[in-house]
C-alpha cells in the first residue's frame, strides 16, 4: 500500500454461483470465493483501491457488487458527437489528413461508435492511404473504412444475372420505403456489392445520437425491414431465402415493441418477455413463469398483427411508387453503389409523397 488493484473482465471468474449449467464446486467459484474473502480483509484505512471492468454485469455474483465489496457502479456509454470528435481528434494527430476531411462531419457519420471502433476508423483509413501510396488520409479511405468497420469488407466475388436483378429490387424495396416514411431514418447509401454474409446493404444513420424511440419510429423499422422482401415479391411473384435476416431483426423488434415496450392496446402495460437469466451463466435451472399460457398466445398474436400491418403498409407504398422503384433499382444495377445525395436526386425527381404513420393499434 497505497495501491491500485485493476481485474479486467471480472466477468470472467465473477459470475454468479447457482445450480445452473457449469455451476457447482468449480476452480471458478473457489476463485471467486477467494476474491471475495481477500476484499473483506482490507480495513478502510488501508490506502487499496480495487477496480474492475466488464461488458457483462448482469451476470456478476450479488455477493461481488454489494457495499462493501465494489461500492459504486459507473457505467460507460457510447461516445455522443462531441465526444467521438475529441477522440477522432485524438487518433488523428499523426495522421495527415486531406484539405476535404472535416472531422466533425465524421463525427456526426458514426453514432453508435465506440472509442475503440473509432481509433480503428482512424487506422483503416490511414492503412487504405499508404496502400494507395498517398500522402494524405481523405475523406474516401474514411468512407471505405467506415464501410468496412460497419458492413465488412467487400467480397471477391460479384452478383450476376437474376440474382443481381433480385437484390437491386431488394435493396431498393427498402431505400423506398425509408425515403417515404416521415419517421425513418434518413438514407446514407444503397449498394448491392457483397460485404460479409450480406449480398447487398441499405445504410440508414439517425441525424443525431438517441436514447429513446417512439412508436412511430419503431414502426418504420420494421416497415423497412419487411419491404425488401415485399419489393421482391412485388416484382418476381416469388419469396427468397435473401430476407432472412430482415425477418429475424424485425420479429425480434416486434415482439420487444409488444412483450417489453408495452406498445400493444391489447396487452397495456405489460412486461411479458422471456426470463434473460441463462444457465449456462451460473442461473438456476428452474425459472419461475412470469405470464399465463394465455399471455404467451397474446403476445404471439400481437406480434404476427404487428407485423402483417408493417407489411402490408410496405406493400402499398410499394405499389403505389413501382416507377420510382424501378428507377432505383435500374440506377443501382448501373452504378452498383448509390450515395446519399444520388438516392436524393433520383427520389426527388419523382416527387412522392410522405407516407402517414399506420394506423394506431
């Protein structure tokens, strides 16, 4: 002493003691008995401070984070705008940047960022630079490196033939939907250049950082999410198994909407999710029941509503704009990657008309 003690992902050897799976007189559980009983032995005149980090505190052990033992809880947010500027500014003070390069505007382009994954931009972006043989870092490295971080990297491989067809109409089923709806987020790029798993992307980005949604705003989620599907169909008369994905993110949203946001009539105000305490993280095996039969049978109901009213809404939209769908999708198997303000031009040029929320439910 004085000292300071730092145990980096606690989570590790920290998590809570129950009869669930891996649970039991394991090392791990002597280990963190022997934590704990190391943490009881300091006295408070003693100059010790001992801090620790995880990502996973919803599975520490109450006998860790009780008075006594860690006595307060900080928790780190994401970086908000001004703060990912600083750490943009930071990360870029060796980095020769380009005249068009504005942070702030990079600053604004990553919500949802965190200082690790900006740090990361900042490097991409130089590595794309000196393999180009450039001197300066500009704004297109920043964008592909952006795209790399977020989408993956782009595949070796290109889409042909009907395939091609059927994504552009895909992707561009959701750009539509998304530049009509007034709660949407707003459009940054369409492409149908395969990145990771994905056979094409529709970028949205929220103007500035949020911590809460509305209805209405949920509910243009999933409309975009299920009108890629919807365009498909609307053109081929077929469903593909492309969709999956949208599927999976817009059933998990919907029922989040109904079991937990309590944004169902029927339901009100009602928590009915699933139990998050999972065995495998030391949690009892028997869980009790939080919602009747009944309950469960609503909720599945109310989420298959939700989402049939989403899909029906892309669908008419859809409808209602197929020459305007057409466009997109012809100017995407053109240029394969459309930008913010050329999905504007071609939007604009047809001049559609905003779509009012659905019908409350």
């Amino acid at each position: 002493a004085p000292a300071i003690i730092f145990i980096d992902e606690i989570d590790s050897v920290g998590r809570s003691r129950g009869t669930g799976l891996g649970g039991g007189n394991d090392e791990r559980e002597q280990t963190l008995n022997q934590i704990l009983a190391e943490m009881d032995g300091f006295s408070s005149s003693e100059p010790v401070v001992v801090l620790a980090a995880t990502n996973r505190p919803d599975v520490l052990d109450s006998a860790l984070t009780r008075p006594g033992r860690f006595d307060r809880t900080i928790t780190t947010d994401l970086p908000r705008r001004l703060a990912r500027l600083e750490i943009l500014r930071l990360h870029s003070r060796g980095v020769p940047l380009a005249p068009g390069v504005e942070l702030v505007k990079m600053a604004e382009r990553t919500v949802g960022f965190s200082g690790a994954e900006l740090r990361n931009l900042v490097n991409e972006a130089a590595l794309l630079a000196g393999r180009e043989n450039l001197e300066t870092v500009g704004l297109a490295q920043f964008e592909l490196a952006r795209d790399r971080i977020l989408l993956g990297s782009q595949r070796d491989e290109g889409l042909e033939g009907l395939e091609r067809e059927r994504v552009a109409y895909h992707e561009s089923g959701h750009a539509l939907v998304a530049s009509l709806l007034p709660d949407a987020d707003p459009l940054r790029k369409v492409s149908i250049i395969p990145r990771g798993r994905a056979l094409g992307i529709t970028e949205q980005a929220p103007e500035e950082d949020r911590h809460s949604l509305g209805q209405s705003m949920l509910g243009a989620r999933l409309t975009v999410l299920l009108a890629g599907r919807e365009a498909e169909y609307l053109i081929y008369q077929e469903r593909t198994s492309g969709a999956a994905d949208d599927l999976k993110r817009a059933n998990d949203l919907a029922r989040k909407m109904v079991a937990e946001f309590g944004m169902s009539e029927r339901l009100g105000p009602t928590h009915a999710s699933q139990s998050e305490e999972h065995p495998f993280l030391g949690r009892d095996m028997a869980q009790p029941r939080r919602h009747s039969e009944y309950t469960a049978r609503l909720v599945d109901e109310e989420v298959r509503s939700l989402l049939d009213d989403c899909q029906q809404r892309a669908r008419q939209l859809l409808r209602d704009h197929h020459e305007l769908l057409d466009n997109l999708a012809h100017a995407l198997l053109e240029h394969e990657t459309l930008n913010q303000s050329q999905l504007e031009k071609i939007i604009s040029s047809a001049s559609p008309v905003k779509a009012g929320a659905p019908n409350s439910r």
